[in-house]
C-alpha cells in the first residue's frame, strides 16, 4: 500500500522535472539523490553491505533488471506517450506471473489470474478511454515499453529470489549505487559526443526553478527509488511474486486522483469505475493468496531471514 501511495505522487515530481531539464537529467539527478541517501545509510551504519560468501550476481541481476526497466522505459518515452507507457505498465504483474511461474516454481489460481487481468483491465480502460492517437502508436516504442515491463516484471522476481539472502536496503542501495554509476556515465559520453560541458550538467541546479527541482528530484530518488525499492524487497518475505507486483497499479489510482485534487484535472465516471476494478484486482489477488496458501509457494530457503 506504502508502494502505491509514494509512487502514485510521483508524477508530479516528474512534471516539476522534465519542466526544467530534459529526461537524461532528470534520470541522473534522481539516481544522484538516491545515491546520496544510500551513502548516508551506509556511512552512518544502518546499512552494512558484506558480499564476501554471498551470492553476488543474483543481487547484481536484481539490479540490472531494475536499471534496465527504467532505461527503456525512457527510450520508449520519446516514441510513445505517457498514456501508452501506463497501459503497458499494467501489464507487469502480468509478466511476474509468468517470470515466477517457471523461474521460481509459484503458481497462482485461476481466482488469483481473474483479479490480475480485472486490475490490468482497470488500468488499461482508465488510461486509453480519453486517450488520443493510440491508433498512431509507435510500434517500436510499444515494442521498447513492453520490453520496460518485462524488464520490472523480472526484478521484482528477482528481489523475491534473494530476499532471503540480502536485506531490503541492500537490495535498494545496490540498485541507487549501480543506477548511479550507469546513468552519470550516459551523462558523460552524451557531453562528449555533444561537447558539452559542466554547464549543462548543472543547469538545473542553477535555473529559476532550482529549489522545485531539487525537492522534486529528493522525492524521486530517496521515497520513490530507495525506498520503494526496499519496500518491494520487503514485502516478497511475506507476498508472492505476483501479489507484490499487483500493488503497483494502485499508483495508477493515486496518480489520477492526485491529478484531479492537486491539478484541477477534470474528473470523468469512469475514473470510479475503472477505479473498484483495480481495488478489487489487488484486493482479490491478495486475498485470493491467502486461501491457497501464498508464501508456501516459496522456492525452498528462499525467503527464510
């Protein structure tokens, strides 16, 4: 619920951001907040990152997954539209079903598949019924955000797979640092090739808009990146791949409701239809979980702490 919550503001963040720099830089200022609260976790010693003995490439995969989400979802970006990258966000619990069906062995009832494909229908409906131009979609950059999904849809299977080996914050923190690493080198060749120089980089930092940038790109990296990402760490102990993904299109309902009280964007009836279907989606899938057993689908020691 904290997950939907935090990532369902998100978008305004987004808003402030690409409204002040372009979306390379919004990237990298988001992964260089993440980073700085990631080494004031490790520098204060709330997190202590001990790899010796340790199955390091599964939490390196579980990173470069989540990374590799976020790169093609802004690829994709600049081919499609926003309401075109929601509607295959939707399908990601989708994809972990799938992804932990054969690699973790979990299977899901035919209750459990009915309230992810009526929360997927939810999303879908709510984001392509005012939707223009989905006929003219770019079939390269529905290939690239499908390919974005799919990327997510194995991270968070992978966080379920070494959560009984690494702990939330260190899952989180090697995905902030490695982000870090990955999107400030994108930064540097891009000022190379270009010839660009420190100027633009810091750009943000000195616009007019500098204080809303900052505080919007803090949100993003620290709740929205860090913190998500160890409450999804978290939350596998306890919850199935699937359930744990299915969470995440409650962001879609605090991002549209969020836009109808914050920025007078208008409200239509079937905002609340739309809306039930996806509570009822992540409710049912929760619950229908719980009957069938959940967590026993676990891989043996998998998820033991």
């Amino acid at each position: 619920m904290s997950f939907g919550i935090i990532v369902g503001f998100s978008f305004l963040g987004v808003k402030i951001c690409v409204g002040v720099t372009t979306a390379l830089l919004t990237i990298v200022w988001r992964y260089n907040a993440a980073f700085l609260g990631a080494a004031l976790l490790l520098l204060s010693g709330v997190v202590r990152i001990d790899l010796r003995g340790r199955n390091r490439s599964r939490l390196f995969l579980t990173a470069v997954f989540y990374i590799t989400f976020m790169i093609l979802q802004a690829w994709g970006l600049t081919m499609a539209t926003s309401v075109e990258s929601g509607i295959v966000f939707a399908v990601i619990p989708v994809f972990a079903q799938i992804i932990a069906f054969f690699f973790l062995g979990e299977r899901t009832t035919a209750l459990q598949t009915f309230f992810v494909l009526l929360s997927v229908t939810g999303v879908v409906v709510m984001y392509g019924w005012g939707a223009a131009g989905l006929g003219q979609m770019d079939p390269l950059g529905f290939f690239i955000l499908l390919l974005s999904s799919l990327s997510l849809g194995a991270s968070n299977v992978m966080m379920r797979y070494v959560r009984g080996e690494f702990g939330p914050l260190e899952v989180s923190s090697c995905i902030a640092v490695l982000g870090f690493a990955v999107f400030n080198l994108a930064a540097l060749l891009l000022m190379l090739k270009e010839g660009l120089g420190a100027a633009w980089y810091l750009a943000p930092l000195l616009s007019g808009r500098a204080a809303a940038f900052v505080t919007a790109e803090l949100y993003l990296g620290i709740p929205c990146l860090l913190l998500t990402s160890a409450l999804t760490t978290y939350s596998f102990k306890y919850l199935t791949a699937v359930q744990g993904a299915i969470f995440g299109n409650l962001s879609v309902v605090i991002s549209i409701f969020a836009g109808i009280l914050l920025l007078r964007e208008p409200f239509y009836i079937y905002h609340l239809f739309c809306t039930a279907m996806i509570l009822a989606g992540v409710a049912g899938t929760s619950l229908a979980g719980r009957k069938s057993g959940g967590p026993e689908n676990r891989p043996p020691g998998a998820l033991e702490s």
